[in-house]
C-alpha cells in the first residue's frame, strides 16, 4: 500500500524514524552541506531529484534535512511512502493527490520506491505533468541478480540528465557524524588515533553503513569506556531491546 502523511506526523514520532523535528533542531544531525547543496540545486532547477544508496547510507536523513529546510520558509510537506504489494488503484489515488496540487512551495518526499519499481511508472510521470510541485524520491540501488535478467529502470531518464545523487558516505563522514553526536551530548570526549583506526577497520573507508555505526553510537553513550571498546554483542543487546 501506499502511505501520505504530514511533515509534523512524520518528523515529531522517533518511531517513524531518524532524524525527528527535534533531533535537527536541537542540531544534533550531521549536516554535510555539499550533499545538501548538491540535491537543493536539483530541486531549484529541475524540481525533482532521486537519492540512492544503499541500506544506512542516509537518504531518510538526506531528504528529511532538506523537507526540513523548505518546512523553515513555509513549505508544505508531505511523505509518501511506497511499500511491497501497492496496486493500480493505489498508484491512481496517489496520483490523483498529487495532480490535485498546484503550489510552487510544497515538496513530496517519496520514499522506498525500490520495493515496488516495477509499479511506479505512473508516479514518475505525473512529476513531469506537475510544473510547479517539487519531489524528492529515495531508493535503494538495486542489480539484478543475474546478469542475463534485464531490469526496467524507471529513473533511467533521471540518471541520464543528472537527477540523481549517489551515497557513499565514507570514513570522513563518519568522523563528523561521531564528532557531532560527542557535541550534541555534551560529551567529555575527545576522539583519538586508537578510536579512528577502530572506525575505519569496523565500517570501513567507503560506503560505509551510518544506521550501523549509530547504533554503536547510541550503545556508547550508556557505556563506559573508550569509543574503541564497543563490543558487537553490547550493540546487538541494544538492538534487541529497543524491537
């Protein structure tokens, strides 16, 4: 099915994800303002951009920081979450919402159309029929699994004409996503050699998954000891806790 809510319902409940309206503007977020300009620039020319990357290589936060930064002038928002066995009349209702608005200053954010890109050609293509509304759409990078299977891209237009961003966060990025969340908890910290060589041989140099290394984070913070010391097992006991 496919799901449309408000930036409020979305942004003010941690279970509908990371980061909420508070985490921002309590700035606790890393912002990489190069990708920020980057998909800006996209939506100021062109009014739509797909963000692609793997799982935990921070498209949610991606798209949130920049519905977050339109909400601030006034924008309206709103999420449109695509998930696994949408049907026609799913796709023709949510179309039908979205034909219905014309206002230069209202951005949907639609998210997870990987699990249904075989569907969503409609979708797509009411984007060029609206000539005022903005979009952002974020999805996994998906191959196939063998090479002789053809898979139909609907973003294949997108990627030609550089609509898209491509995640890769790598071990810088991670540096500053560590340095921010010692900043924002205010704590009696500072990073050393020993912590950086533990980061780039636990998530390595590129690509490396931030959902991963933000739950280490979050175990880190209710244990004592060096960054370095997290132990797998502690991580997972966290994780297990909080399903």
């Amino acid at each position: 099915m496919i799901e449309i809510k408000s930036f409020e319902k979305i942004m003010n409940k941690p279970r509908e994800g990371w980061p909420t309206l508070a985490d921002i503007k309590r700035k606790s977020v890393f912002m990489d303002d190069k990708l920020i300009g980057k998909v800006d620039n996209l939506i100021r020319k062109y009014r739509r951009c797909l963000i692609r990357g793997a799982e935990g290589r921070g498209k949610t936060v991606l798209a949130r920081i920049l519905g977050f930064n339109r909400y601030k002038t006034k924008w309206k928002i709103r999420f449109i979450d695509i998930r696994e066995g949408i049907i026609e009349s799913d796709i023709d209702r949510t179309c039908n919402y979205i034909k219905e608005i014309a206002d230069k200053n209202f951005l949907f954010i639609v998210e997870n159309v990987h699990s249904s890109l075989d569907k969503i050609s409609k979708l797509i293509e009411i984007v060029d029929e609206s000539h005022e509304t903005s979009f952002i759409f974020t999805s996994r990078k998906i191959f196939p699994g063998d090479e002789q299977l053809v898979m139909l891209d609907p973003f294949e237009e997108w990627e030609e004409k550089g609509w898209c961003i491509d995640l890769k966060p790598n071990l810088g990025t991670a540096i500053g996503i560590i340095k921010k969340f010692i900043s924002a908890r205010k704590m009696d910290y500072s990073l050393t050699g020993k912590d950086e060589s533990w980061v780039k041989t636990e998530f390595g140099e590129e690509a490396v998954n931030l959902r991963r290394l933000n739950w280490y984070l979050e175990t880190w913070s209710e244990i004592s000891g060096p960054l370095y010391s997290v132990k797998k097992n502690q991580v997972l006991e966290k994780i297990l806790c909080y399903h």
